[in-house]
C-alpha cells in the first residue's frame, strides 16, 4: 500500500475528476482503493492503461481519503504534472 502522497503537487480526488485528468493528459499518477466498486473504477483502469500509467493500489476508500487530505471516501484520485 502506499502510504504518501506528493502534497507539493496539484491533485484530483475522486473518480470523475481523475477520469477528466486522465483524459487531458495531465495525470502523473493514479490511485485506487480497492474496495471501490468495480463498475466505477473501470473507466479509470482503461484510462490509465491508454495512458501508460501503473494504478497504485491503496486498501480502503477511507484511506485514500485520507491520503489526499480529505475526510470522506474516496474510490480514486491523482497527482498531476507539473
């Protein structure tokens, strides 16, 4: 599991704000929990794989929430390019 986030980088969190990232080309790198509901998280494992970009995988929505400095739960989230 990973357990930091680059906070000195721009970020994204949740599914829909990764997806619009993702298809822009500005995603650095992805994160998803895995207790997210596969139907939700597809669009983005596709995404990520048109992309060239490895998904880092983080146990729980809860602690993705937190990893990204927010008090709910999150299915998944970025950090940007520069």
């Amino acid at each position: 599991m990973v357990d930091q986030v680059d906070k000195s980088r721009q970020r994204v969190v949740g599914t829909k704000e990764t997806i619009k990232a993702l298809e822009q080309k500005r995603v650095l790198q992805v994160f998803v929990a895995g207790d997210a509901d596969e139907k939700v998280v597809r669009p983005v494992f596709f995404l990520c794989e048109e992309n060239d970009i490895e998904p880092q995988h983080v146990d729980t929505m809860i602690q993705l929430g937190k990893m990204f400095g927010i008090k709910v739960k999150a299915a998944t989230a970025a950090t940007l390019k520069d």
